[in-house]
C-alpha cells in the first residue's frame, strides 16, 4: 500500500514509522524540514518538503498514486483543506484527517470525512483506519488473549443473530444503529449499517478483519 502522510510531528512521525516498518510505502509532507529529523536516519520512506495542502508538493509526493491518505498538520482547518484535496481532487480512496477540536468532527463528517479527535484516538487508531477499515481494535483484555473490536458489520453477517457471529465465540457487547447504542438481546439480528462492539478470543481477530474486507 502506498500512504500520503501530512505533517511531520509527533503523531505523524509515529504513524509513518509503524507503517512503514510494516511493509507499506510511506512519503510524507512537511513545511519545515527539520521535522523530519524525527523519523530517524532508518525511515525507509521517502519525505518531501512543501505545504500540506499544496498540489505542487502533494505531486511532488506522488498522490497520483497513493492508496490511502492521512492529514496530521497542528491545524484543523489545514488538515481538513488537505483531505478535501486528496478525496475530491485526486480519489485518494482512503482518507483521514485528524481534529484537534472535536467540536467540528460532527461538521467536518459530514463532508463525508474520516475524522479522528485528539481527545479520543492517537496516531494508533489512525493506522487502524488506512490498513484495517471497518475494524477498531478499541482495547485488549488480561495479557491481550481478548479482544475488544468496533466492526462495520460486513454484509456475510446481516440477518445474523448476534449469538451466532463466528460461530458463538463472540460477544456482541453493543450495537450502534442510526445514531443509537443498544445492548442487544439474544436473537436480535444484525442489519446493514450497523456496527459491533465484540469481545473476541485475539486469535480470531484475522478472521473478523477476513470477513469485513470480504
């Protein structure tokens, strides 16, 4: 996969490090150059020096051809003017921007932006969103042997009911269905739409992502 990165600082640094050390081909975007300083002398990926938002620059980093896109720069209006860019201009398919005030994350998703607040997520959570869509891994029970997923429900599972997902061995803790949460009862069936929070063994964790990519 290749993935854009804007903004080079804490978070984007960390993000483009782990994905990186992943396998994936990272570039990311910077103004001030010296920030690049904090990927280390081993980043394998390449950075460019330009405004997060300027064309010349986002070509410069090859967005013609990137596969997924994250905006990680201080500020939210610049973060939401460059996924804008990316989604409208170049069909980056997968985009992300990063708000700091969560306040305008109702707004900005309305835009038909994938957001992720400061308060509540971290550069983690952002990885999770490019590589692994449709699939949070929200927490890890004990010594990680349980799981705790936030899945898009995938269309093999609607009209399921909840005690049969990957054959019993999940917990559907809640649901979220047109701007509600519930916790369902047993037999209540999934619909499209919907999203799971599951308790799951970890060892299962590749098959919910196998059947949400589906």
């Amino acid at each position: 996969m290749n993935v854009l990165i804007v903004g080079c600082g804490r978070e984007g640094s960390e993000l483009a490090r782990s994905i990186a050390a992943q396998g994936h081909a990272v570039t990311i975007v910077d103004a001030n150059a010296e920030r690049f300083d904090q990927l280390g002398a081993d980043f394998p990926g390449r950075t460019v020096q330009g405004v997060s938002f300027d064309q010349g620059a986002l070509e410069r980093a090859d967005i013609a051809h990137a596969d997924a896109f994250v905006a990680t720069t201080q500020s939210d209006n610049e973060n939401i003017v460059a996924a804008k860019i990316a989604r409208d201009v170049y069909k980056v398919p997968r985009v992300v921007a990063r708000v700091y005030n969560p306040g305008r994350r109702e707004v900005y998703e309305r835009l038909g932006l994938a957001t992720v607040t400061s308060t509540s997520w971290g550069a983690r959570r952002i990885e999770q969103l490019i590589l692994h869509p449709g699939v949070i891994d929200m927490e890890q029970i004990g010594r990680g042997e349980v799981r705790l997923l936030c899945v898009t429900v995938p269309e093999a599972w609607h009209g399921r009911s909840v005690n049969a997902i990957l054959d019993g061995n999940a917990v559907v803790c809640a649901v979220e269905r047109g701007g509600h949460a519930f916790v369902p009862k047993a037999g209540e069936t999934l619909q499209p739409g919907d999203v799971a929070y599951l308790s799951i063994p970890a060892a299962l964790q590749a098959d919910v992502i196998g059947f949400v990519r589906a």
